[in-house]
C-alpha cells in the first residue's frame, strides 16, 4: 500500500532540532489482516477502515504524549522520548499500546466486524535528529537497535498482543504485569531475544515501580510479575496463612 505522509512533518520543519544521542521508547504497530482486506474490498471501504485505525493508533500516542514519526501503510511508527522527553516514557509507550489495542478492538464495519492490531516496543540508545527525505516525505532519522527491535517483534507478534524488549521491560518495573515468552529468535540478531506480552496494568504505584527497578540493577535478574505486585504477595501470604 502506498505510504500516508505524516500529519506532523510541520513539526520537523519547524524544529529547529540538530542530532544527538538520545534514550528514545519506540513503537511499531500495524492492521492484522490488511493485505486480505485490500483484496477483497473496494478502495473507498479500505480507506475508511484503514483512516479509522490510524485515527486510533494517533489518540492512543498522543494522549501519552508520543510523536507520530512515519506512516506505512497500515502501520505506524512512534516515538517516546523525542522531541519531548520524560522520565517515564517507557511507561507512556507501553500505556499507549494497551490505549491502542482497545480503540482498535472497539472498531466494526460492514465489511470487517472486527479490527484486530500488532505491536512491538523496544527502548535504546539511538542519533535522532537527521532530517531526510523531501516535501512531505520528510522524517526524522533514527539510527539505532530500538527501531529494528521495534519493528521485528511488531512482525511476530500475535493479533492484540504487544510484545516488549527486555530494554523496555527493565525500565517499566512493576507497573504492568506480564506473560514471559522466553528467548525468541529474531531477524538479524545472532542469538534468542528475551522478549515479554504486555498484559495488563498491575495496580503497583509508580514509587513502588521504581523500587523494583533499582533492586533489579543491583541484583542484574528480572523477576517475574507477580513478585512485583504487592497486592499479589499479600493476597499469597493470607492464602499460606489460612
């Protein structure tokens, strides 16, 4: 399909911004499906369907205050943490995919009863800042591991399920909880990626998510969810008590 222009390169233009060395949350997502849709639909239903995702994929970054870097097709590239950084935009990529699937997994048409979404997230260390291309084409320039990570869990994972590198689920701690997938082999890296599903808000506030990422560094090992939520071990212990 060919490629939408961003409705944000304003932005790029405008800017002013000059490349540098950044810590940026990057996340992939596409339409499940889209290429058996495109051959069975007229052009004019597939653009409706296709605007609708995109509408939802938009609201969901936007609202954690991502930034729509490229559109592609069906998908969507953005980015957590460029131009505007916050601590915590691990967090606000991982909140913006759980926002995204639901809008998505809410949209029905007479010629698609159900909509179904991928995505792949992955933080690292990246030069943003480059500005390529022509007219509305143009972009800023990502060069790093993330956006490949990014890119590659988004093309394995299964409908409505968002898949985290270990990058990303080191830095979110406790906040959500999470379905260990093991190493999976990944396109154009040399052995097993540790890769995580993202399943759910875990109800830990934010102070004793950022406990379990210090004691995560200083003891090198990522536990498992459910030793992060307080209201898990409690519930544990008055079940070993009774």
């Amino acid at each position: 399909m060919s490629q939408v222009p961003s409705l944000e390169q304003p932005l790029a233009e405008a800017s002013g911004i000059k490349p540098e060395r950044r810590n940026i949350t990057v996340l992939f997502c596409d339409m499940v499906g889209s290429s058996a849709l495109s051959a069975r639909l007229d052009p004019e239903d597939l653009r409706e369907i296709l605007r609708a995702f995109q509408t939802c994929c938009e609201n969901a970054v936007h609202s954690f205050d991502g930034y729509i870097a490229r559109y592609m097709g069906d998908g969507i590239l953005a980015y957590f943490g460029f131009p505007a950084a916050h601590e915590d935009d691990a967090e606000r990529a991982v909140q913006a995919a759980f926002e995204a699937v639901k809008a998505v997994s809410g949209l029905s048409f007479p010629e698609a009863k159900s909509i179904q979404i991928r995505i792949g997230i992955a933080t690292g260390l990246v030069v943003v800042g480059d500005l390529i291309g022509q007219g509305l084409s143009r972009e800023f320039a990502l060069v790093g591991e993330a956006p490949n990570l990014a890119a590659r869990l988004q093309q394995i994972a299964k409908p409505n399920q968002i898949l985290v590198a270990p990058s990303t689920r080191r830095l979110v701690g406790g906040l959500f909880e999470f379905a260990d997938l093991g190493g999976q082999e990944i396109k154009g890296h040399s052995g097993p990626v540790h890769v995580w599903s993202a399943l759910r808000s875990s109800g830990v506030s934010r102070f004793e998510a950022r406990q379990s990422v210090r004691l995560r560094h200083s003891s090198g090992v990522i536990p498992s969810s459910r030793s992060f939520n307080p209201l898990l071990r409690r519930r544990n212990r008055q079940t070993d008590n009774s």
